[in-house]
C-alpha cells in the first residue's frame, strides 16, 4: 500500500487568518517535536518575530499541538485542528476553537523569503 502523506517536514504559511502580515515556518520533527517562528512584515521590513517549540501529534484527522516554549520561556497552550488537507505539498488545518483556517506549504529549508514590499 502507499504511505499517507507525512506532516513531518517544514511548512511554510505566507499569511495567518487571524493576524494580518504574518509569515510562519514550522518543522514537524518525526520525534514528535515542532518549532515555529513567525515573521511580521511591515513596507517590506521585518518588524517583529516570535518562537514557539513543544508536541505535535496526528491521530484520526485532528492535530494537536502543545506549545511547551514561547520566546525561550517555559508556556503551556495546548490547540487542536481538524485537518481538511494533507498532501505532500500542501497542509490546510482549521483552528476547532476559533475556526480559522491555516493553509501552508511544503519547503526543502527552514527560510524564510524576503518581506512582500507592498504596492
């Protein structure tokens, strides 16, 4: 049989639903562990930066996430996402508390692109 597609790897969201001009990158590690960071971007510039590390799992369409870390300090939030698509390219979950919808993609490094400058 075909293997499922794994959320193990670094996804990259160019927007967050519920935070406008806010990039992401997250590492699903096969050990269970993530690390995200996400990007603010103002007129081409980054203006802030925030991490989070902790658990990640998958079972029966929903993924859970436990944020163990946030900035360095020791935090506890834990949030679960139903998942509508996962593809080896391409992963949309939504947020089950807030109903938000989180689309990313698949990249080979954790890097982020350049601000978007705007018009």
């Amino acid at each position: 049989s075909l293997a499922e597609p794994s959320m193990v790897g670094i996804w990259f969201s160019a927007f967050q639903p519920d935070e406008p001009n806010v990039m992401a990158l997250i590492e699903f590690k096969a050990d269970g562990t993530f690390e995200e960071e996400f990007r603010k971007c103002e007129n081409g510039e980054v203006v802030g930066a925030y991490f989070e590390s902790g658990k990640w799992s998958l079972m029966d369409g929903i993924e859970r996430i436990v944020v163990e870390t946030i900035n360095g300090e020791r935090s506890h939030n834990e949030d679960a996402y139903t998942v509508e698509m996962l593809t080896d390219t391409e992963r949309r979950v939504r947020l089950q508390s807030q109903d938000y919808v989180f689309a990313s993609r698949r990249v080979s490094k954790f890097e982020f692109p350049a601000c978007p400058t705007g018009t």
